[in-house]
C-alpha cells in the first residue's frame, strides 16, 4: 500500500517545455480534479501545523488559495490572502521580489493579521524561494508568529528554502 504522500506524488503530472522550453512544469490539476486525492493533499497540509493552535492560514496568490483556505477550515483559523500588487481593496503593506526575468510585488491587508497570532503559511510549490520569501515578510512586518511554511511540492534542486531563512519548511511531496 502506496503512502498518501506518494499517491499525491503519482498524481503531479509533469508537462515538458512549459511555460518555456527546457522548465518541466508540475502540473497540479489531476490531483484538484481527484476528490480523493484533493482531501489528502489538504489534510496532509494541515498536519504541518503540528499541535500548534492557529489563528490565520496564509495563501499565495493564485494556487495558494486552493490550498489554504480548506487548511484554514480544518484548522478552524481564519484566511488570509497575499495577493499580487493591486488586487487588495483596502490598505497594504508591499513587498517586491525578484524572479529569474524581472520583478514582482505582492500585498497583505495591514489589518489581516493582529500581533502574535500564531501563523501557517501555504502555497503549491516552492521553487526558488522568492514569493515565499516575500510573503514571510510580510507576515513578519504583521508582528505574527509563523509557526511553518507549508507546499504541497518542493523543488528541492532549485534550493529555495536557502531564502526562507530559519522559517520551518515542510513539503508533502519533494523532487
């Protein structure tokens, strides 16, 4: 008997030369599609909180949503998105980032998390660190206390856990 881990593993489909020739992009869509495989996938993350009572679960913008906000139910913790730069209606704190072609910037509602609330940030993947490595500043400009940040996928090769500093990182499946 295969583990949860190792069926949501085998329900990654890899698509070659996408977005751009030579990236195997890490297709997530058969495992959205699979309730079976979508419920552990969730609860998988949400034992990433460990004992720790949550307040907020944090998710990245876009595919971060799909998994946080469930993992925040779970864990009878509010939501609270990081959304790119002028997607939030009220007052934001910024923080930009670097990627491999240029510059992002992502925002947090200033008023989305209250000084010391216990914190689990989530998103699909972790790759080279710099979205996640923005929104742990984030969080830490809200005074919060992050207990981990969790992915559903790592890319360990591309070592982004380097830029999330002492940040615990816990992966359900790593490649």
């Amino acid at each position: 008997m295969t583990s949860p881990s190792d069926q949501i593993r085998a329900g990654i489909r890899d698509v070659p030369d996408f977005p751009k020739p030579g990236i195997v992009f890490k297709d997530i869509a058969p495992i959205l599609s699979d309730p079976e495989l979508l419920k552990k996938s969730i609860n998988l993350l949400t034992a990433t909180a460990g004992d720790v009572n949550i307040d907020k679960v944090v998710g990245i913008d876009a595919r971060g949503f799909i998994f946080a906000a469930p993992v925040a139910l779970a864990l009878n913790a509010g939501f609270v998105p990081i959304r790119k730069q002028g997607k939030l209606p009220w007052q934001t704190h910024s923080m930009a980032y670097s990627l491999e072609y240029g510059e992002n910037v992502v925002e947090i509602h200033k008023d989305a998390i209250l000084p010391g609330e216990n914190v689990l940030l989530v998103d699909d993947l972790l790759a080279t660190g710099g979205t996640a490595a923005a929104a742990i500043k984030l969080i830490d400009q809200l005074e919060a206390n992050l207990i981990a940040a969790s992915f559903l996928i790592e890319l360990n090769f591309l070592n982004g856990r380097d830029l999330l500093g002492d940040t615990r990182v816990e992966a359900v499946v790593d490649f």
